[in-house]
C-alpha cells in the first residue's frame, strides 16, 4: 500500500508521515508548494516538481487557509480514485469561520449567534441590535490575534472605525462565558481520539496557545463528544480539531481545524494521535481499494451480461448445460446462491421458469 501526505511540511505533517510508515509499505512526503494543477480540454492533471503524480492508495492532503484553492484542486481531481480524508468542498468552507457557521447550522449543531453582513457600516447597524458582551472576529484563520472582545456599543463601534481603512470584513458574534477557557476536540472517523482544555492567560479572553493560553488534558462528557463527531461529519472531514465552548447551557462550536496541529494535543494528552491517524489512514485505504475491487468485479459481472441492480445479482443471461436429461447450472450460480449439498431446497418449475430457494430451518428447532 502506497500513501502520500501532500502538506506545507509541517513538523505535524512529518510525524505523521513517520506514523504511516509503520502501516504503508511506501509513504512519500511531498511539499504543497511543488505542486501544479493543470485543467486539460479532456482531463486534469496533478503535478509534482513537473512530473505526473504517482498513484496512490491513500493521499493525505492538508494546508493553510492560505493554500484553500490548491487543496480544493487536488482533492476534487483524485477524490474518487484515492482514499482521502477531507472532500474537495471541505477546504473553503472549514478555513471560513462564518461558512463553517452556515454549514453547521443546517445540521442543528449548537454555536454562538453571528451576524455578518458585506460593509462595515452594516455591521454597525447590526451593534445596535445585539446584547453585549460581543465578540467581534476575522473569517479566516488568525490563532487568535483577528478576536476582538467587546462590552459594549461604543467600545465595538470604535472598533469597527479602527478596522475601516483595513477593508476587511468580519463575523460579529454572541459572547459565551466559559471562564476564558475553550476545548480542543480531535476527531478522527467517528470517534474523539483526543481532547484538551485551553485556558487564557491572566487578564485574557482568547484561550489561543499563541496567545499565552496553557493546555490540559480533559475528557469530554458524551453530549460534547457527539457534537464533536457530528461537526466533523458535517464538514466532510475524517481528521479534523473541533473548537468548542463548554457552558452552562451546553457545548457550542466555534471552529473547526482540518489540519490541526499534533504538538499541542501529544503534550497535553499523552496521547500518540499521529499514530491513531496512521492506522485509521491505513485502514480507510484498504476499505477504498476493496471497494474499488467490488465495482471491478461487478463491471465483469456486466461485461458477461450479468445484470446487478445496486449490490444484487438480479439476472443471468446465459445457455444451460445438460447431463442427459439433467439440468447442469453454471458454477457462477453456486457461488452466487452459496448452495451447499446439505441445504434443503424449495424447486418451483413450470414451462419456460425455474425457482429454486433455500428452505429457512426455523431457529430453535
Ligand atoms: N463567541 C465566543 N465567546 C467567548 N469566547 C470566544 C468566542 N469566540 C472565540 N472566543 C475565544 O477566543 C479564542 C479565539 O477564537 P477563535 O477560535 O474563533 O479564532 P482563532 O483562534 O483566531 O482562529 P484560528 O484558530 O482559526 O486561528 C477562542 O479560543 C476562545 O477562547
Ligand atoms: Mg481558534
């Protein structure tokens, strides 16, 4: 089995490549930056350092907010032909806090209230409107630095005066009390493999690491680990870091990270989550490449005239043979069936029909 991990070559992509190691026979660790993208009249192209990219079992691919369009690129170009973990659509909306917001609601996942809107004199309109405090953030990622807090009108107004003369545009949102502290949930598949609790330094709001934020380990309460899970769901993502805030009310999302950084949840926790990755990526890639083999089988299945509605053979058309005056059926029709001598057998037959089923021995018999 072949893996890549296509990344920015982070310290966390490098241990994760080490961690494959132990799975796949051959993992390559290919920089991001290295690669094309070419739209053909009849075909696209992935390139790496000017070569076609190889094939793979498995391609793991993962970047910066900055790098969106690349990631989107290649994952849409190979999604259906490698086991990838985060789909194309991902990328765009998972590096957006407000999009993140959108795509979450519509699946009844609890976050703070937001307020977007195109200008910033719209967005003082909406500061009429709201209760304080509020939390006035950037869209696209910042570790923490693009996270205003504000308690009140003119307080919130001055700085969207101060951010004018920037033209950026952002996500005006519910303030939720939680001590200044948030959680880190790491999902991979359907399961929290990891958590920790970040708390703000002395006097701070924002629980960022590179804010002066110290983590430790915690473990979630069932509620807050299905919110986690179902996040991750929602936002196409197998491996993914879901943010979230515990209150008295409830967990609350406030983002998800698809490539998270490994530094931070190994020192709090303890927990090897490159290896937990590893494996997953391993076992996803076998899942993909059997599945690959049934759709073979049943294209020559189809190419014998074998028709097979979804997974069931429904219809063979074929010539019988006969010894003497006996029916011969062919050994597809053994495996298929998975007759066996001592079954018992109901034969229904009139002219031109056949049916032959196995008799169900009642259980406990
Ligand atoms: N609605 C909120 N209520 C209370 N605290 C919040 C809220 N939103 C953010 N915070 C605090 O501010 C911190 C940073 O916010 P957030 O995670 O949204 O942005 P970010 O960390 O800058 O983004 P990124 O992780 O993508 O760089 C959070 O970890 C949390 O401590
Ligand atoms: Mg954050």
């Amino acid at each position: 089995m072949k893996a890549a991990i296509i990344s920015l070559e982070s310290e966390s992509s490098r241990w994760t490549v080490t961690a494959m190691q132990n799975y796949f026979d051959n993992v390559d660790n290919i920089n991001l930056k290295e690669i094309e993208v070419h739209s053909l009249k009849n075909k696209i192209e992935i390139l790496h350092n000017g070569k076609p990219l190889g094939k793979y079992d498995c391609i793991y691919v993962k970047g910066s907010f900055r790098y969106a369009l690349i990631l989107t690129a290649i994952t849409s170009a190979l999604f259906d032909k490698t086991y990838m973990p985060i789909a194309p659509e991902s990328f765009d909306i998972v590096h957006d806090k407000f999009l993140t917001q959108l795509v979450l609601q519509k699946h009844n996942i609890p976050m703070p209230d937001s307020y977007f809107s195109p200008t910033l004199n719209a967005a003082k309109k909406i500061l009429k409107k709201i209760n304080y405090p509020i939390i006035i953030k950037l869209p696209k990622g910042t570790g923490g630095k693009g996270v205003m807090f504000a308690d009140s009108f003119p307080a919130a107004s001055s700085m969207l005066d101060a951010i004018g003369p920037l033209k950026l545009q952002v996500v005006i949102q519910e303030y939720m009390e939680t001590n200044s502290t948030d959680t880190r949930a790491i999902v991979v598949g359907d399961k929290v493999v990891a958590s920790y609790q970040r708390k703000a330094a002395e006097g701070e709001k924002r629980a960022n690491i590179h804010m002066g934020g110290v983590g430790i380990k915690c473990i979630l309460d069932e509620k807050t680990k299905k919110v986690a899970v179902k996040t991750a769901k929602a936002l196409k993502s197998d491996i993914c870091a879901v943010d979230i805030l515990e209150t008295p009310l409830g967990p609350f999302v406030i983002e998800a990270n698809i490539s998270p950084g490994l530094q931070g949840v190994t020192k709090y926790t303890g927990i090897d989550v490159a290896d937990i990755i590893a494996k997953f990526l391993y076992k996803k890639a076998n899942e993909f490449k059997d599945k690959g083999k049934t759709k073979d089988t049943s294209k020559i299945f189809a190419d014998l005239g074998i028709k097979a509605a979804s997974d069931e053979i429904k219809e063979i058309i074929t010539n019988v043979d006969f010894r003497g005056d006996r029916i011969l059926l062919p050994e597809l029709i053994t495996k298929i069936t998975k007759f066996d001598e001592k079954d018992e057998l109901s034969i229904k037959a009139d002219k031109g029909r056949l049916n032959i089923e196995k008799i169900k021995k009642e259980e406990n018999k």
